[in-house]
C-alpha cells in the first residue's frame, strides 16, 4: 500500500522522460518518428492542443498520446513495460514513487492547480449551493455526487482529502463519513475526466475536478477556502492531517 499524506506544496503536473525522444539525428535535422506520451486524463486538452501545433511545426513527427489515470500511466510502463517517452502525471509523487530511479532519472513541475466541485444548471439546488454549504447539499439523498478512482487517479484520492479536510476546517465532526455514505461506489469512475460527460448529460449532480479541468469543459464549480483546496503551500501543515491509502 501506497500512503498518501499532503503537503503537496500544490496540486502540480509533471512531465518526466522516461525514454529517448524521437529517433536519433544530428544536429539542427529535422526530428522524425513516434512521439509516445502517456498522460493524466486530465492533461487531455492542453495536450491535445500542443500535439497539433507540434506536429504542424514538425510534420514527420507523430504524436501518439494514451490519456488515463496517472497511477495506471505509470503501472504501464513499470509493471507492463509499455514503451513510453514522456510521461505527464497530475501528481509528481507517482513518478517519484513509481518510477525513479529505474524507469525515469528526473521529473520537472511544471503547472500548479486547485480542487473544485464542479456542477451544472441541471444539477439539483445548483442555485442553492454555495462556498459555504456545499457539503449541506452532498449530504441531501437525492444528490448525486461522485470522484476518479483513488487507486488509479490522484484526482480521486484528493478528493477524499478535501473531505478529510472540510471536517476540520468546518468543525463538523463525522461528516467525512457522512459524506462518504451518500456517495455509492458506482459513483467512483476510473478517471476524473469520465465525470466530465456525467455531469453534462445529467447523470451526475456534482464531481470532485481540478480547477483547470472545469474551466476547460466549461463547468460551474464551487471555490474551495484554500485551507482544503491542497492549492496553497503555505498550508501544507494543515493538508498534512489528511491520509489516504491506495493500492500499490
């Protein structure tokens, strides 16, 4: 078992080589060949755009990009020995516990970001909710709520940390756990982007994201006091109270 217990200083991607890119060629060539790129699913869009403008740069390359959760992007490579040249991950401690020394030498930071809830028009008492009641409203049974996967997902484990957290913080002793028992297991999805979709579609009222995932899809979304966001470094004694164990 992997034990997760903040500070994170923030909520970071990382992009580690993990292979040599491209094939080798001499100085000032043009780069050829496959570029592949395992990535979180919530690095989708931006990468998705960068693909497009280097390939377009550099039209004899090919860009092969594998979205998943950055827990499974890197059991792909270690446990599956799927070939791989760079690795994008939403939280750095994967790849420095998952893959350095043997499968990587170095990572960089290289973007910071914060946990929102994220919600629609359609989503019951969406014109109820606010920074100051949310957790009100994910009690209610007839919400519908849900987060990625903690084992395959950092955006799932740190969900549960900011439940851990808003216990503290709000002074409401017992409501992780009251929380956590209005939120059935089918409502746990394999990567935080796959909520994406149930929220639009209005199969899901609420979902834990990163906050660039909800500007990306357009979402609404609740801002979080940063003493639970895991955002804001100057808080990390704070994020430290918060302890998750996921598998591996």
């Amino acid at each position: 078992m992997t034990k997760f217990a903040s500070p994170l200083k923030s909520v970071l991607f990382i992009v580690l080589l993990v292979t040599g890119l491209l094939s080798p060629f001499s100085a000032g060539a043009e780069p050829e060949g496959k570029l592949i790129i395992f990535h979180a699913g919530s690095l989708t869009v931006p990468f998705a755009k960068m693909e497009k403008e280097f390939e377009a740069r550099h039209p004899h390359v090919d860009i092969i990009r594998e979205p998943s959760g950055s827990r499974r992007c890197a059991r792909k490579i270690s446990d599956l020995k799927k070939p791989c040249d760079i690795m994008a991950s939403a939280d750095y401690t994967v790849i420095d516990n998952l893959l350095i020394p043997k499968y990587a030498e170095w990572n960089i930071r290289f973007a910071t970001n914060r946990m929102v809830l994220c919600y629609t028009d359609h989503s019951r008492y969406a014109e109820e909710i606010t920074p100051e009641n949310w957790y009100d409203i994910l009690r209610r049974k007839d919400v519908i709520w849900g987060h990625s996967e903690p084992n395959i997902d950092p955006c799932g484990y740190r969900a549960l940390m900011v439940l851990q957290l808003a216990e503290k913080y709000y002074e409401k002793p017992g409501l992780y756990q009251k929380l956590i028992a209005n939120r059935p297991k089918e409502n746990i999805r394999p990567k935080a982007v796959e909520l994406v979709s149930l929220l639009k579609t209005g199969h899901m009222d609420y979902a834990w994201e990163y906050r660039s995932v909800a500007v990306q899809h357009g979402l609404k979304f609740i801002e979080l006091p940063d003493q639970i966001n895991l955002g804001n470094y100057k808080f990390n004694d704070f994020y430290k109270q918060a302890v998750v164990k996921v598998s591996g």
